[in-house]
C-alpha cells in the first residue's frame, strides 16, 4: 500500500504549487463535465451536449455564476447536486490550497 501511495505522490513531489492547483482545476473542470453529460443529470432524461456541460463545470468551480441553460428548469436534482459540490469544491478547495501552499 506504501509503495502505491509512493507512485501517486511522485509525479507531484517534482511540480510546484501552482501547476497543482492547475492540475487539479482541469481535472474538477473535465470530471465535472463528463458527469453533467449523463442522462440522469437533465430533467428531460436526454443526455447534455458537453460544451454546455463543460460551460456549466467551468463556471461552477470558478464561481462565476455564468450559465447557458436555466439551472433549476433544466437540470434534475442529481445535476444540481453536481454543480453545488463544483461550486463548494472550487471554491473552498482553491481557497484551502492557496492557504496551504
């Protein structure tokens, strides 16, 4: 279990903070979009094209507020459910590790 632990923190022992802070912004951001892709996340049942879904992730782990379709007529509450934990992650997940490093 070390040795796995060891493997995972290699690559990050050699990048600095912000690269991290990158790193880990572009993955919330993809993560975020592939599952507001689903069809369980729309009202409707229909999958979501992924530039809306990467649109709606991207704005809501910046915590900008931007949208592109009306959150509360479109999504179902599981997607809902998905852009607040992106908003809580982005925004207090950044603000921890600007803390930290």
């Amino acid at each position: 279990m070390q040795a796995l632990a060891a493997s995972i923190q290699k690559p990050f022992r050699r990048m600095r903070p912000p690269q991290i802070v990158v790193l880990v912004f572009l993955a919330l951001v993809l993560t975020g979009s592939a599952v507001l892709c689903l069809p369980v996340c729309a009202k409707s049942g229909e999958p979501t094209s992924f530039l809306t879904a990467l649109f709606t992730a991207t704005s809501a782990t910046c915590v900008t507020g931007l949208i592109q379709v009306d959150t509360g007529t479109y999504w179902s509450t599981f997607g809902q459910v998905v852009i607040i934990l992106l908003i809580q992650l982005g925004g207090l997940g950044f603000m921890t590790v600007s803390t930290i490093f």
